[in-house]
C-alpha cells in the first residue's frame, strides 16, 4: 500500500518571506498523480497544486510550486512572498495510476504566517 | 461552480446512539467520498460511491455503513457511535469532466463528538 509521510507537523513563516512544506511518499508504481491541498480555517479543502508523475517539469501555480523528484520520492511545496491567507493545514496526496478514484493522504503540516 | 453542502457542522451524539451524517451535491457527479479526518493521521477514506446505491468500502470502513439512494446524497451512517468515532468527518466529490486527475471538491465538514 501507498503511504505518504509529511514529516513537519508545523511549520511558521514571516509574510513576504518563502516557506517550503516537505512531502515524500512510498509507491512500486511508475505512474501516479501528486496533490497538494489546501485547508484554511473555514475548513474548506482547496486544491492548491498537482504534477503527473511522468512529467518532469515541475508544476507551477502563481506564488507555489513543487519541486518534484521522482527517484528520491519527495514532493515538497514551496509558497513565495507568503500572505496571511496561506496559514492554513496543507496536505500532500497520492493517487495511483490504477487506483481509480482513491488518494492516500498525508498527515498534514500546519502553516502559520508571522505579520 | 462545484457545491458540497454537509448538513451539519457540528454534532454532539452519545455513545451507542445511530448517528447520520448528510452530503449533497448541487449537480449530477456520479463520484462521492467520505472521509474522517484526525490530527497527525490526515485524511482517510472511510466509503466512497460511484453512482446510486452503489458503493466501495475505503481504508477504515469498520464502525461505518452508507447510504445512496440518490445521485445528489450521500450519507454516513454509524450504526452504534463510539467515542474513537470523534472525529472530523469531510464529504468530496470528483466532478465528471473527463480528467482523471481531476481534483476532488470537498464539504466544509462535521465536527462529530461522540460522548
């Protein structure tokens, strides 16, 4: 089975400054899907960032990005010029080629942001 | 827009009480998740459904049943509530638009304390 391993509970980051939220994760499988969420206070889950694995072009959406490294099996997410509004949980995910609709989660890294 | 709507956000059961947890979606996704959510643990899928009355046991679905009768509701059910069910419980959808690595639309979650 799958597992993902988020190994920073919590992590802090002054505004403006870059944070980086590390991810890593087991699989046998050669093609797979990677996700980052998103889920501030109001509790609402969001989709910050995905990477096919069979991309090696690292994914980018605005301020965040990946750095993804398929033999090291790490996927960590790094946040520039941080805002308020990232202090959220952020959670790492997996979905298996073949695995149909099922995505491993990690256990989460809480985000704070220092004004 | 994608709409997930739990009914409850909050709920305070007794043990061994049957307890119902309600998702609807304001379109026609087949697709629909449920999953508890625990410090440390991340998310972990406890029943998933890919269309009317048909469903997929997850990760953890001991203690669980669930019920799709139609398209737009999905509801978790716990049969005789223990207090290791206290929990955050999150409902998701996968929209239906062609993607496989399409990312899921989650419910602002229910916060369930089991006394």
């Amino acid at each position: 089975a799958q597992t993902v391993t988020q190994s920073q509970p919590e992590m802090s980051v002054q505004e403006a400054e870059t944070v980086t939220l590390s991810c890593t994760y087991d699989t046998s499988e050669s093609d797979y899907y990677l996700f980052w969420y998103k889920q501030p206070p109001s509790r609402q889950m969001i989709l910050v960032i995905r990477q096919e694995a069979y991309k090696q072009q690292n994914a980018t959406e605005n301020r965040f990005s990946v750095n993804f490294q398929k033999a090291a099996k790490s996927f960590s997410l790094k946040i520039s010029d941080s805002q308020l509004g990232d202090a959220a949980m952020y959670f790492c995910a997996y979905k298996g080629y073949n695995a149909g609709n099922m995505l491993t989660f990690g256990g989460g890294t809480r985000l704070m942001v220092k004004p | 827009d994608v709409k997930v709507t739990q009914s409850s956000r909050y709920l305070v059961k007794r043990t061994g009480e049957k307890v119902f947890l309600e998702c609807v979606q304001d379109m026609d996704h087949e697709n629909m998740f449920w999953y508890r959510q625990d410090p440390g643990l991340g998310l972990r899928l406890i029943y998933f459904s890919y269309d009317v009355k048909m469903k997929e046991k997850g990760d953890i679905p001991e203690g669980y049943s669930v019920s799709r009768e139609k398209k737009e509701r999905f509801s978790l059910i716990l049969e005789s509530a223990s207090t290791n069910q206290t929990s955050m419980y999150l409902c998701a959808i996968k929209p239906r638009d062609g993607s496989y690595n399409s990312p899921l639309h989650f419910g602002n979650g229910t916060r369930l304390t089991v006394t």
